[in-house]
C-alpha cells in the first residue's frame, strides 16, 4: 500500500516551499523559431534549462519535481521531430543518470513505455534501479504519458491483481496503481509557453493542486522564473473546500499551541 494520501479524502500538510512541483515544458518549437531555428534546437536548449531546473528544485528543498516530457498524443507530430525527441532522450540519459546518482538524486520515468525502443526502455530500467535509494530528491520523467492512459492502467492493474473489486472500489484501493504512486500529489503546476491547459497531463493529481501559467518558453525559464512561480506559490491560500476564516482560527489555534508549549518549557526549567 502506498503512504501517499489524497487531497480529496484529507487535507494534506503544506509548508512554504511546494514539495512537489509538476511543469508542462511548453515553447520549445517557438523559442527555435523566433531565432529562425528548426524546432528541435528548441529541445536541445530545453535540455538545459532542465538542468538548471533541478538544481534551483534541490536548493530550494523541493523534494519532488515531475516533467512532462512527451505526451501520449505527441506521437501526432512529424515523424522527424519525434524520432529527434527520442534520440535525445536517450543521449541524455546516457550523459546524466550517472550524475543524478552521483547528486543523490531518485530518477523516475511515468507513462507507456512500450511503444519506445527496447534500449531506451532498458536504460530507463537500469537508471532506476541504480537511483532507488536516492530519497533527498526524486526527479520523475513523464514520457509518453497521458492522464487518461494513467488512469485507465491503474484501473486494469487493480481489477487484474483484485478482480474482488469489480463490484465496487474506492479511491484508497486505486491511488497504488497510479504511475506516480510514490509521490505526494504535486503543490505547484507549472506550464510555460503561455498555453492555459493541462494537455492530458496528470488529471488525477491535480485536483488540488496551484497552477501557475507563464508566457515565458521553455528554454528561456530560468532561475529567476522558478522563484517567481514559487513566490507565487507562497501568496495563494489552500483551503481545500474549506473557508478563509476556518484556516485562520486553525492558523491561531496552532500559534496559541506554540506559545503555550514554549511558555510550559521554560516554567520546567526554572523548576528543574
Ligand atoms: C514542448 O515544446 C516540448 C515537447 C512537447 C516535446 P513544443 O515543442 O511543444 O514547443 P511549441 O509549443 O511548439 O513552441
Ligand atoms: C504538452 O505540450 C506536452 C509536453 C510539454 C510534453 P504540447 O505542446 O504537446 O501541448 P498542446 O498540443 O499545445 O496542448
Ligand atoms: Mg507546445
């Protein structure tokens, strides 16, 4: 059984920094393109700025970042750029699952591998395998990952290994079978590129999750447009389904329980 709880069953524990972040890398093709570029050195640039990504992610205690690298309907594109996207994928997993273990960082790929070539499915597998205990920072790949697709395997796999549960199931039966089962549901969604949709990315796990939008593309989404989205991040009010005014006596609940810890601690000691 997996630890993680569900936003919708109880109200998750949230802190000032996102403990899971989720980006859509959009604006590839265009950032390319304004430099009169062919789109896939928007990729390559891409690869970049996922580098610094995960860095500013660990600095700033992030524990989970999820990136949405192809999507289940990206096979739609020219067959040039698709196979371009994979071979990339596989340079950069050659050149950086090493030095992911080496930075003590848990490397994960979600989706439906098995439209993707034996050799990337294994280097996937090995990388895994070798970044298992890894558990400061888990950085997890969404390749050929859908939303939908997600959900509907884990409603197979469920009723393959309980078919008891054919006549009924609740969320807490289904939630381990979900390709992110490991992960808390993500803080912070972030989509570059300026689009203002999910694209069949995590539909399950975004029910309430912050979602900030940015016109910046990809390539050009830095440090300084991570912290912002975070500072954003930190402005909002969560109340899953609750009031503003409910959290607010929760809020001074939890601060009258402090200073009345603080105050029985200090009388101890002058006692003792
Ligand atoms: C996102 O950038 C990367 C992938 C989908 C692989 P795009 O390639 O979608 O870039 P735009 O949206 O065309 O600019
Ligand atoms: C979403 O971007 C998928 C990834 C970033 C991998 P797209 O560029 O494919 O999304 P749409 O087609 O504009 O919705
Ligand atoms: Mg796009």
């Amino acid at each position: 059984m997996s630890l993680i709880t569900s936003s919708t069953r109880e109200i998750p524990e949230t802190g000032q920094v996102p403990r899971h972040i989720a980006i859509i890398m959009d604006g590839n093709g265009r950032w390319a393109k304004r430099r009169f570029m062919p789109r896939v050195a928007g990729h390559k640039r891409g690869v970049e700025t996922v580098r610094a990504a995960i860095k500013a992610c660990v600095e700033h205690g992030v524990e989970y970042l999820t990136l949405f690298a192809f999507s289940s309907e990206n096979w739609r594109r020219p067959v040039d750029e698709v196979t371009f996207l994979m071979q990339l994928f596989i340079t950069v997993l050659e050149q950086e699952v090493v030095k992911l273990h080496e930075n003590g960082i848990r490397f994960k790929v979600i989706g439906d591998l098995s439209r993707f070539e034996p050799r990337i499915v294994e280097f996937v597998r090995n990388g895994e395998v070798l970044t298992a205990d890894n558990t400061r920072f888990t950085l997890t790949i969404a390749a050929n990952y859908g939303g939908r697709w997600d959900i509907m395997q884990a409603v197979r796999r469920m009723l393959a290994q309980r078919p008891e549960l054919a006549i009924g199931f609740g969320e807490e039966d289904l939630m381990p079978y979900f390709a992110l089962n490991y992960a808390p549901e993500p803080d912070l969604f972030i989509r570059t590129g300026g689009e203002k949709r999910i694209s069949n990315f995590l539909l399950w796990q975004l029910a309430y999750t912050e979602l900030y939008f940015t016109d910046t593309l990809w390539p050009d989404f830095d440090r300084r447009a991570l912290d912002l989205a975070i500072r954003s991040y930190q402005q909002r009010e969560r109340r899953f389904g609750r009031t503003s005014e409910q959290l607010q006596s929760a809020v001074a609940a939890g601060e009258r329980k402090k200073i009345a810890e603080k105050m029985s601690t200090k009388k101890a000691v002058k006692l003792g």
